[in-house]
C-alpha cells in the first residue's frame, strides 16, 4: 500500500513547512484515547489528568476513532507557517456542519460511532459548536500554560534541523529525513505503508500547483496525511525529539564553565544547542522572562550567542564561541 504525491514543475518550490498549535492540540486526544502508544506523554498525561477530567472529556475522546484516525475537518491545512491556536479554531467554527457525519464515517470506518457523536450528530451545528468549546477548554486549561511552551521549542528546533538538512542534502535527503518510508525521485513523493489492521487504499495525489504543506508533531510514529485526498496536500511527519518532551533540563556538570558564567548563565548556554526565545527558556526554567533576558544580553554582549527574528519572537543559538566554549 502507498500514497504517491506528484510534482510538476514549480510544486517543489511551493512546498513549505509549517506547525500548528490547534492541530498538535487535536492530536494530543491521541494519547487519552490510547496513552500505552505515547510513552514520553506520560508524565504530562498524569499532571494534566485532574484539569482534563473537569472537561467534556466523552466528547474529546470520541473525536478520535480507535484507529486514531482522525476527522480532517479537524486539522485543516494551516494558511501559514506558524498559525496561532484562535486563528484555526475560528476556521473549525466555520465548517460546514453538514460534512460532519461524512468525516466522522471515514475515520471511524468499520468501528461503530460512540453515543456522543451518534447523538451528537442528529444537530450537526450544535454540535459543531460543542466540540470547538470543548476544544478551546482543552487548549486553555490543558496545554497552553506549561505544555505548549515546551512542544513549541522542539517543532521550532525540528524546523530549524530541516532547514539545515535541505541546505545540505537537498530534497530527496530531505524527504528522507522525515520517515525512512519516503522516497522521493524527483517527481513522485512516495510513502509506503507495511500491512496492518488500518490500511490505506493506494492513493495518487497530484500536488498541481496547491503546495505541499509539510508539519512535524509530536503525535505520530510514521508519516500520513488527511484521509480525503482531494484536500489541498499536507505530509504530516513525526517531529525530531519528541521523546525530549517529559524530560527535565539537565544540571550544568561542567563546574569550571559554571563559575566562570554562573549557574544561571551556564545552563541556559547548555541548553541552547538548539533556538529558542526568551519566553520559551522562562517557562522551561520556571523563571521569568526578565531574567532571563537579562542572562541572554550579557551572554550575546560576549558573542557567546547569536539572534535571529522568528516572526514575532527572537531566538537565541550557541555561536561558534558558545560551542567550543561548552565544549
């Protein structure tokens, strides 16, 4: 069984990366429905289960089949790089409630429909505003003050690696980088999927001028796309490090770097080995962002690190002094 997607000339410049907060929001209800498949989710899984319960967790659950398939009107396409969660929830309220029973039929396949989206489903439009107040809930409560901040810094690492491997490999070590199921020709994109119990039909899509929207997340262990291959074409892939997400920063061992620099300013060198921003670092390190900025002017000021804008944010990296410094 294969997906095969088709380039023509100038798809290839067209296709661009992009992550989603509302989407790795959707794909987190992966791990309630089946939490033995996401090992490293565990500990978030345990320090979010109170707030989660006190939410309308028969729906959030039921959105997601036994398959963990998901409906595509629930992670459309995202128009631009770096959606914010509001922009794409504003977009689900604007679906279509006639569509729900198709897509939920799809994803659930053979699997019987739960009573939430059985009875759900008898007002599509009521219940179309259900599940995005029930998702915003989830988003608020659940994700946005600790966990987010943490998954924002491994897909903005995985983009910035990417980049790197484009730069180096060019597309088809690209594409091979993403899933070792990919391979890529020049002209066909192709990913093959092992027999399971979830097969997918051979598919063909043609990228024809739409672009190819390319997203890591921290929800997958293989490549996929959306069940309806007509919709505009997007590669979902599994992100770099995700199985960083649970851990801790590790303590500055190196005790010669830590009385030259200081305690504070030692870990953040270390653990910039990868960009991030000065609100992402605070709330990896529980402090605030005016601390830590001042940590990081004074590690810049000493060409210990450099800066780049990433939309509205800047982002730090160890410079070259920084590496040979950390060693």
């Amino acid at each position: 069984m294969m997906i095969e997607f088709r380039f023509v000339v100038g798809d290839l410049a067209r296709t661009s990366f992009a992550y989603s907060p509302f989407q790795e929001a959707v794909y987190s209800l992966r791990t309630w429905r089946d939490p033995a498949r996401y090992p490293h989710q565990r500990p978030w899984l345990r320090r979010l289960a109170p707030a989660f319960a006190r939410l309308d967790t028969e729906l959030l659950t039921g959105l997601i089949a036994p398959s963990l398939w998901i409906p595509d009107f629930l992670t459309p396409r995202p128009d631009r790089p770096r959606p914010g969660f509001e922009r794409q929830l504003d977009e689900l309220s604007r679906t279509d409630p006639a569509l729900l029973a198709g897509e939920f039929t799809a994803a659930y396949g053979r699997a019987p429909l739960p009573p939430v989206v059985r009875d759900g489903l008898a007002d599509p439009a009521a219940f179309l505003d259900r599940i995005c107040h029930a998702l915003a809930a989830y988003w608020h409560s659940c994700l946005a003050p600790d966990w987010w901040p943490r998954a924002h810094t491994i897909l903005e690492a995985d983009l910035a690696h990417r980049g790197k491997v484009l730069a180096e490999e060019g597309a088809r070590g690209l594409f091979a980088s993403l899933d070792p199921r990919l391979t890529f020709n020049g002209e066909v994109l192709t990913l093959v999927k092992k027999l399971d119990r979830h097969p997918w039909p051979k598919a063909d899509i043609r990228i024809g001028g739409r672009g190819l929207v390319v997203l890591p997340t921290l929800f997958a262990a293989g490549a996929h796309t959306s069940i309806d291959y007509t919709l505009p074409p997007m590669l979902v892939y599994p992100a770099r490090g995700r199985g960083t997400i649970s851990e801790t920063p590790p303590p500055v061992t190196d005790e010669a770097l830590t009385r030259l620099l200081g305690a504070a300013r030692a870990r953040l060198l270390h653990l910039l080995g990868e960009p991030a921003s000065t609100t992402e670092l605070a709330h990896l390190l529980a402090v605030t962002p005016g601390a830590v900025s001042q940590h990081l002017a004074v590690l810049y000021d000493a060409g210990l690190l450099t800066r780049a804008r990433s939309g509205r944010s800047v982002r730090y990296v160890r410079s070259e002094l920084g590496e040979r410094l950390c060693g």
